[in-house]
C-alpha cells in the first residue's frame, strides 16, 4: 500500500529563479539646477492667433488613441507571452513531479 507521506517526502518540486535588473535610482533632492540658464534655451516662437484650434485638437486626439492602442497592444503581447511561459514551465513541472511519482510508485511496489 502506497502512503501519501511516503510520495510527499520523495517529491521536490524544481525551484526556478526569477531574473535580477536593477532600475537606475536618482537622487532628485541632490540635481543642482543653479548654473541652469534659462535665457540661453532658445525655444521656438510661434504666432498663437494663427493656430488652427481644430487641427491641434484634431492631432492631440490622434496623438491619444495611438498611445492608447500601443499600450492595449502591449499588455496582449505581454499578456500571450506571460501565459506561454506559465504553460512551459507547469509542463515541466508536470513531467518533473510524474517521473519522480513514477519512482516513488515502482519503488514502493
């Protein structure tokens, strides 16, 4: 007769590990913006009366559904990827953990 304790000690699960990244780290407090001098920036002038409202509406919606559809299809990318990994890795652990309940059954016998 097989016991469930007899199969739960002979069984280890494989341990993955996870990836390290460290993301840069700033230190707002300590940017020194003093010497910064902002007469010498030279921006661009442009004559506001003559802007077209409707075409700079018009351009900024687009602007917004572009980034919007980029992100939507990012997240489906991550999203299909993130679900093709958990699949490899549960099919490993599932031929990992029958092979070695296979052993623990023919050992037992």
């Amino acid at each position: 007769m097989i016991k469930i304790n007899d199969i739960t000690e002979k069984l280890s699960l494989p341990k993955f590990d996870r990836p390290k990244f460290d993301l840069p780290k700033f230190d707002l407090p300590r940017i020194d913006l003093t010497n910064l001098d902002l007469e010498r920036v030279k921006l661009p002038k442009f004559d506001l009366s003559k802007l077209d409202i409707s075409r700079a509406t018009d351009f900024a919606r687009d602007a917004a559904y572009i980034g919007v559809g980029a992100v939507v299809v990012s997240v489906q990318t991550a999203d299909e990827r993130r679900r093709a990994v958990t699949e490899q890795i549960t099919d490993q652990i599932t031929g990992q953990i029958t092979g070695q309940f296979r052993k623990v059954v023919g050992t037992t016998d």
